[in-house]
C-alpha cells in the first residue's frame, strides 16, 4: 500500500478544506488535501460570498483577481411575508472593501483557491481520493486511510483535519457525538431564466405553506421552493404542473417561463440539517466546517462560516504545526474560539425557523403575517443590525497565519 507522510492531513475540498490547505501551505505547513471527486463542479451549493469573505481576499491580496470572476452581486435583502414587506438586511454602510453579497458558482471559487494554493511546493492536492477511515496510533489519531482509483493509500499525518461535510466520515469514525438541532424544512433548488424587467436584488416570499427564495445570478434566478421537512416525495408525486403552478402562484412574473421545468432531474432536493459536534477534536484529529457544525441555509452563511473556521484554524495552528508542537490544547483552542460564533448563529437561524418558516410551513389556512421582532428592525438605526450580521456573522476572523 502507498504511503505518503505530512504535517497535516485535510479531508475533503470544500470552502474549509481548500481554504485551510491553502492558509497552512502559505505558511510553509506541508500539506495533503484529499477530495473525493474528480472536480468541483457542484450546482447549488453555497454560492453567497459575504462580505466576511470578500474582505479576506482582500487581506490576502486577492480581491480585485477574485471579483473579475463573473458574479452577480447582492446589496441589499428583502422578504415578504404575507402582505408584509420587509428588508432584511443592506450592506452600503459597512466599513469594508466590498458592500454586497457576492453570487458566484462554487466551484469557480473553490478552483480560484485551488489555483493560488498549488504556487506553494507545501500544497498537494489528491482529487478522486476519499477518506475512508482514521489511522489509529495508540488511540492518537495518526492520520487516514483513503480510496483512490489507483486503490488504497495511507496518509500519515501529525494532525488530520476532517473538512468532509454534513456527512462527515472522520467524524463518525473518530466516534464524537452530534447534537441534532432539528429543521422544519427541506429546500428544492432550480433556475428560471431571468428578463432584465425582472426585480434585481434577492427577493424571498413566505406565503401560506410554502416559501420561495430568488437569487438574481444574472441570467437565471436560482430559486429555493422551501417545503415541509419530508415531503418531497409528496411535491414530486403531486406532479411538476402543481409545482410549476405553485411556483407561479408566490411569483408570478416567472410564470411565462416555468415551463423551463420540464423534468425532476431539475430540481435538486437539499435536506435540510443544522446540528453540531459537542466536542471537535481529539488528539490527532478536529472538524472544521460543515463537519463540526451543519447550517441550516437561512441567510446563505454556511460556506462564510466554513471559511470562517479554516482562518480561525489557520491562525492558531500554523506555528503550532510547523514547530511541532500541536497539543489537545491547541486543538481546543479552535474550538472555544469558533463554537460561539456557530451556536449563536443557529441559534438566530433557529428563530428564524420557529417564528417565521415554521408556521408558514404549518399552513393553518391563515395568512402569514411578519413577526413583531421583524418589524421593529425596520427602523433605519436598527435595520443595520442584521445587515452586519449576514455580513460578517459573529466575531469575525482575520488572517493572522504568516506567509513563508
Ligand atoms: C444544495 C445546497 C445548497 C446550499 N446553498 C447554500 C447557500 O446558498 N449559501 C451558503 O452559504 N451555503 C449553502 N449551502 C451550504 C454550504 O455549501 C456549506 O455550508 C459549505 O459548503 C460547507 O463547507 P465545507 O467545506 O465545510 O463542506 P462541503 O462544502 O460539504 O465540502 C466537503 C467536501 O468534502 C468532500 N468529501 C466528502 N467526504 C469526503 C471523504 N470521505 N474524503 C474526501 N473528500 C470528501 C466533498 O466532496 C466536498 O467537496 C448549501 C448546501 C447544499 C448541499
């Protein structure tokens, strides 16, 4: 069997993974990043860019290489609710680089991050290899055994970092417990074709048992159909006329063009989870990312929040790994600094599922009406609070890990 020998080991090339590879191999960390596919090409997946991000790139020196990728860009979110129209958040009054959301395919940025880390000889990125279980050396984590189509290959590591998402394998093999915070909904994603008549900014609709979500990519909308937890197989055996319909119904400017959906293999089903680990570490091994803390997608935070996590434990752990000297301690230091920010915003994401989805969801036959706490944040002083917390979320980051 190959064996390859690093510092550190991350499992899997989402936003944490690629970013933590690229960060650890600035800083002269050697570095292995394995990815189970062959590429990053994934629709829907977390496509908003916050102001967080954008002003990374700019620590990095990146943005203005980063924004000639084609986006679209966000300045400002509104909801209806009912007959209630709120904005939920705008960006131009925050101290930064970039006052918007930036809507870009995943994979041009996760290809953008891919690009810049491979011009450091500490970078090696393993594509088609999955993790598929942790080595063990006297109960230490010692890094992880992986498939590839060449077949199996061990990489022996002094610290192994699980960046493999809401499924986690590392985490189920490491043994941690999740704490299942419960979601009332799943979300369907699709596009429709976009007209330049069409409202510009992110438009979200709540309306009697059903809520749709548009986000402007330009051309398209990409449309989130948020339904009742399990119940897709009942939208699905409803039919797509019903669907299209019901689309229509929350928005009916797109009716001219749903007849677009002509096929289920257009509509991709996400299951919505949002949970954490108790404890993301043990010697040898943390989870970062999706795999420490799955988000629900209300407010589009979960790859900022990925992110997020990789500079956090970039900072704390560069000079640790290049000397040595990574402990449990250390290990629980990337916890206790990013454990917070997570709980705190599931918890506003949860409110948001229990005093605004949730019952729309319900469909008790009555109309849904915004909730008192949304309305007072309508006032302009207040209206910047969550502006600024879909832009930076809590306490946000800033790279700290040095550049070799
Ligand atoms: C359909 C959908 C829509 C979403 N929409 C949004 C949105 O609009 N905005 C937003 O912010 N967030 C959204 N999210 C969530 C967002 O994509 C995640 O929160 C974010 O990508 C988490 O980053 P991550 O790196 O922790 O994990 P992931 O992005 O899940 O990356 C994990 C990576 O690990 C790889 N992998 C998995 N297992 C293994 C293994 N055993 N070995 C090797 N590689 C492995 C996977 O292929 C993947 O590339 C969405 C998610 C989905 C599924």
């Amino acid at each position: 069997m190959t064996e390859i020998q690093t510092t550190c080991c991350i499992a899997g090339g989402g936003p944490a993974g690629m970013m933590l590879g690229f960060l650890l191999a600035r800083a002269g960390v050697p570095v292995v990043v394995l990815e189970k596919h062959e590429d990053f090409l994934r629709d829907f997946r977390g496509d908003t860019v916050h102001p967080s991000t954008l002003e990374m790139m700019h620590e990095l020196g990146l943005l203005n290489e980063f924004l000639k990728i084609p986006h679209s860009t966000v300045r400002e979110m509104s909801l209806q609710i009912g007959d209630d129209h709120l904005v939920v958040g705008h960006f131009e009054h925050l101290p930064v680089q970039c006052q918007f959301v930036a809507l870009m395919p995943q994979w041009d940025f996760l290809d953008f991050i891919a690009d810049h880390a491979m011009r450091y000889p500490d970078f090696d990125l393993q594509m088609r290899t999955e993790a598929t279980d942790l080595l063990l050396d006297d109960g230490r984590v010692a890094g992880v055994r992986a498939t590839t189509p060449d077949g199996q290959i061990e990489i022996r590591a002094d610290l192994t970092v699980a960046c493999d998402g809401r499924h986690s394998t590392l985490r189920g093999r490491a043994g941690f417990s999740v704490e299942n915070l419960r979601a009332p909904m799943d979300v369907m994603w699709f596009r429709v074709p976009r007209n330049n008549n069409d409202p510009s900014d992110v438009v979200a609709h709540v309306e009697t048992g059903r809520m749709l979500v548009m986000l402007n990519r330009n051309d398209y909308w990409q449309c989130a159909y948020v339904i009742p937890k399990g119940s897709a197989d009942e939208v699905k055996h409803a039919g797509l006329d019903k669907f299209r319909n019901s689309v229509g119904d929350i928005s009916p400017f797109l009716r001219d063009r749903l007849d677009e959906i002509d096929d289920w293999d257009k509509v991709k089903l996400l299951t919505v989870e949002v949970d954490r680990l108790r404890r993301w570490y043990r010697a040898g091994l943390i989870c970062i990312g999706d795999a420490a803390h799955a988000m629900s997608p209300i407010g589009g935070v979960g790859i900022n929040l990925a992110v997020q996590d990789a500079v956090a434990a970039a900072n704390i752990l560069a000079e640790p790994l290049r000397r040595g000297t990574v402990t449990i301690d250390t290990l629980k230091a990337v916890q206790q600094r990013r454990e917070f920010p997570t709980r705190v915003t599931q918890r506003l994401q949860i409110m948001m599922q229990n005093n605004v989805i949730g019952p729309a969801l319900a469909n008790n036959g009555k109309r849904p009406r915004a909730p008192l706490f949304m309305k007072m944040m309508q006032w302009p002083l207040l209206q910047r609070i969550p502006g600024r917390l879909l832009a930076f979320g809590v306490r946000p980051e800033h790279i700290q890990s040095p550049a070799a």
